[in-house]
C-alpha cells in the first residue's frame, strides 16, 4: 500500500495599503504571473471577508449604519473574522501547497484599528499570537501611497462603478488626518518587519508595480516557483 505525499506546505502572500492603492489591481496581476509560471494552485482571499461568516461580517463592519463604533470592538470583529478565514480558506488551501494572496490581513488591523484607531499595539498582538499564530504572512506587499492620491482613485473607482451608486465605506469617508496616520502606521510595521514586508510605492504606474512586484516573488520564492513548474506541460 502506498501513501500518497503530503504536499509541501504552501505560500502566504498578503496585499496591504490605504483605499486606492492598488491592491485588488495588483493582487490580479500576482495571480496571473504565477499561473503564467507554472505555479497550479493560486487562492485568491480578501479581509474582511474570505469565508461565509467573514463575508457576513464585512458587510457589518464596510457598512456605516452597522458598523461597530470603537476601534476595538472593530478589531474584536475582525478578528473573529479572520479566525474563521484562517479555519475555513486559509489553513486548507496551504495544507493543500496552494499559493494564498490574501487582500489585506493582520497589518490592516494594525494600522487602522491600531496605529490610526488607538487600540494598544500588545492588545492587537495576543489577539493576532491567538488567532494566527505559526500562520504568518510568508511575505507582505505593502502598496505606500499619499492618501489623497488614493483617495481620489477610490472615488474614481466609486464614480464609475455603472449604473450603481456606491456610497464611502466606513473607512473611506474618514478624514485625511486618518489616513495620514494610517499611512505612517503601514510604514512603521514595515520598518519594524523589514524581512516579511516590502513596501512598493504605489504611485508608479500600473504595470511597473506587478513587474516590481513579481520580480520579488520570483526571486524570494525561486526554489518553489521552480518546483511549481516542473509538473507543467
Ligand atoms: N498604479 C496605478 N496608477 C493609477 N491608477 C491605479 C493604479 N493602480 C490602480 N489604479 C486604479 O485606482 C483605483 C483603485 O485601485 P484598487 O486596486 O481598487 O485599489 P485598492 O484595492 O488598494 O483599494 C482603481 O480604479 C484602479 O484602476
Ligand atoms: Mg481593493
């Protein structure tokens, strides 16, 4: 009788950034380079959101009328979010050796609810040991821009949605002096987590930004992409 290999644990990849910056653009271009190189399984997820609780969960807390008004108890919700995500998407997909790209993660917690909401920073990091633990980010792209640039793209983005009026998130309808903060704050956990976090400024135009982005990944991950490739035809 045989058994069958487990396969070799898979790659975790988070997008983190203010409104605008170009996540969602970005992470699209990622998954499509990696299937481009040979890389068989790529799980695309967001935050909130990412499993069928925290999918509930990110229309309560992404809606004004029904969101949460401490920034702690934001972060109590996102938290329990992400300890479904972890459960129901996360863990599975990388026990299966899948790429996960994540759309926002753990830094978004702390930098809104933390650095620009004023939850302590060793609160957020017993509830993050708790809920995350061992399954950290493998790598963390943090796309840095001037929050009234990304602003106006998210209210672009917002005007020409068709025929549908999308009113500001909770977070996107907050001051400039928010936005500042929590700008400061991406950067300052980048600065503290050098190895894990790159930060690409998000300014450049689309296309430079995913070859800058996967000219890192391929680098980081060389071995893995290779590996990945092997089986292709
Ligand atoms: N590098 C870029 N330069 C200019 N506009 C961009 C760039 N990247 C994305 N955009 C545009 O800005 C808006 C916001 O991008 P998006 O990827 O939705 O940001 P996020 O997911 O970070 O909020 C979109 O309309 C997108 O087409
Ligand atoms: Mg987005």
């Amino acid at each position: 009788m045989t058994h069958a290999e487990a396969p070799e644990r898979g790659v975790f990849i988070t997008f983190e950034g203010g409104e605008g910056a170009g996540k969602s653009t970005q992470i699209a271009h990622l998954a499509a380079r990696m299937t481009a190189a040979g890389a068989p399984h790529v799980a695309l997820t967001r935050e909130p959101g990412g499993s069928a609780f925290a999918e509930i969960a990110r229309t309560l807390i992404l809606d004004p009328a029904s969101a949460p008004k401490g920034p702690l108890a934001q972060a109590l919700l996102f938290y329990a979010a992400r300890a479904d995500h972890l459960d129901e998407t996360i863990r599975p997909a990388l026990r299966r050796g899948s790429w996960v790209l994540c759309d926002r993660f753990s830094d978004s917690t702390r930098a809104y609810q933390g650095a620009a909401g004023g939850v302590a920073p060793a609160a957020l990091s017993q509830l993050d040991d708790i809920v995350v633990g061992a399954d950290q980010p493998d790598l963390t792209i943090l796309l840095d821009l001037d929050p009234k640039i990304g602003l106006q793209r998210a209210n672009q983005r917002r005007a020409s949605s068709p025929g549908t009026f999308v009113a500001a998130d909770t977070y996107e309808g907050r001051q400039l002096d928010f936005h500042q903060r929590l700008r400061a704050g991406f950067l300052a956990l980048a600065a503290a987590a050098p190895q894990r976090i790159v930060v690409v400024d998000a300014q450049l135009n689309e296309l430079a930004i995913a070859d800058l982005i996967w000219r890192h990944v391929a680098e980081r991950f060389a071995n893995r992409l290779a590996g990945a490739g092997k089986g292709a035809p």
